[in-house]
C-alpha cells in the first residue's frame, strides 16, 4: 500500500509522508505495549485468586497450578524498569519482592518455614527487571537503599507469619506513598502485629523495630513515636515498656 502510494507524490511530499507513516507505527506500537498498570492489576488478580483476606497464601493450591505464578514471575523478569519514574520502580519493586517470595516458597512447598529452605533469603537467585538478584539485594538495593522509606518494611512480606499481612492490592506507582500509608496503619493497629496490654502498661512489638532500627531512626521518629503517627485509635503511651516479642518464621500458609 505505501509503494504504490507515495511514486505519485513529489520526493519532499514522498519523505514527508514516509515518515509520518513510520511515526505513526511507532506510536502505535508504543500504545499497544502494556502500559506500568498492567502488570499490578495481574497481580492484584492473582491475589484475590490465592491470597485470603488475613494475608495467608494457598502455596498448595500455587504448586498445583504452576503455570500462573511462572506467567506472573515471567512479567517481573522481563520488564525493564530502568527507564521508570521512581514512584513506579518502587511499586514494581515492592511487587517483585512479595511475587518472587510466593514463588519461591511455592517451589519449595510443603516447607514448614522459609528458615528450612537453604539460601531462601543471601544466596537463591531471582531475576527481576532482567537482573539476577538474591531476596535480600532485591530488599535493600532495589527498595532500603534508593527510597530510604521505612514504610517498606509493612509491605515485604517474607513468607512467614511474623510479618506484616499482604495487601492483597499490589502497589501501583501513582498511588503508591498513599498505599504505603494505608498499609503502615493496617499493620501498626493490627493487634497481632502491635501488642498492647493496658493492664501491665508494656507493648510487645515486631523485632523488625530492631533489626532496623537506623531506618526508623533516620525518618526522626523510632519506637512507639513511630507507631503511634500511625494509629487511629488510641495512642500508645509513651511511658509503656517496649518488649521484642520473637518473631515467628512459621510460613504464612492457608491450607485447603
């Protein structure tokens, strides 16, 4: 169509419409690629599909239909997030992380605990964004390091019960600080998460607080000053006794 077109034009018009025609294709293509909030809506639907509301995994039910989770993993492995504006790299990265955990421990299942699977976290690789990485460079090099957002740490989830429970929502890039937000405050007025006993005056919190306690620290706030911006309800005193309770490395399992 455009040979038998363009002979009858003079060459400057030729040019002209030869380029126009080869914008267009390339405009085209660009419309037709996925755009960023593909990939987060999959995996929010794949969610609703294996994540119940309490944040525990069907891994059984993962393990027997292996296509999806490769498919889902497969999206996180190719897209080039070099190019991304960092509100979107931290939501595909915070994505990449809980998608890569399900996977891995789904490869491994039925393993009472992350903790029995060798190298789970320093020494297995991933690849992410076309990167060949371990669970904790993806935490701290693509999240910690580059964001310096505490808030992180509500939204990993490492496939244990001690940890935060998943947003069944995945994060998305134009939303992402406000989720973040939501997600700090589900977790720091989640009983389970945060403890409060009035009655004793003391609160049992995550030993998260103290593995990276530098972090909190450098957002001005630690403790219960950091809990306490997050919960709606009553504030915790600041006179109660803070206590680590032992984080439990028991998987995050919902067994069918």
């Amino acid at each position: 169509m455009l040979k038998s077109f363009i002979p009858r034009l003079s060459t400057a018009r030729r040019l002209a419409v030869a380029a126009a025609v080869l914008l267009s294709g390339a405009t085209a293509t660009a419309v037709a690629a996925p755009p960023m909030a593909a990939l987060p809506q999959a995996t929010t639907a794949y969610y609703a599909k294996f994540v119940d509301e309490n944040g525990n995994i069907n891994y059984g039910a993962i393990k027997r239909n292996p296509l999806e989770i490769k498919a889902l993993v497969k999206r996180y492995e190719t897209t080039d997030a070099k190019m991304l504006k960092d509100a979107d790299r931290e939501a595909f990265y915070l994505n990449a992380y809980n998608v890569m955990v399900i996977s891995e421990v789904a490869a491994h299942y039925p393993a009472e605990s992350v903790q029995k699977i060798p190298g789970f976290f320093d020494k297995n690789l991933v690849t992410v964004a076309g990167e060949k990485m371990t669970l904790n460079d993806l935490e701290a090099k693509k999240l910690r390091e580059p964001f310096h957002d505490p808030r992180v740490h509500f939204a990993l989830v490492c496939g244990a019960k001690g940890c935060p429970r998943l947003n069944r929502q995945a994060y998305v890039g134009n939303q992402v600080d406000a989720q973040l937000t939501v997600q700090a405050r589900k977790v720091l007025q989640d009983p389970k998460f945060i403890r409060v006993n009035d009655a004793t005056k003391k609160v049992q919190i995550s030993e998260i607080f103290k593995w990276f306690e530098p972090e909190f620290k450098a957002s001005g706030k630690t403790g219960l000053a950091y809990i306490n911006q997050f919960r709606d309800s009553k504030a915790i005193p600041a006179t109660y006794a803070v206590e680590y309770y032992t984080y439990d490395w028991a998987l995050n399992d919902r067994k069918q």
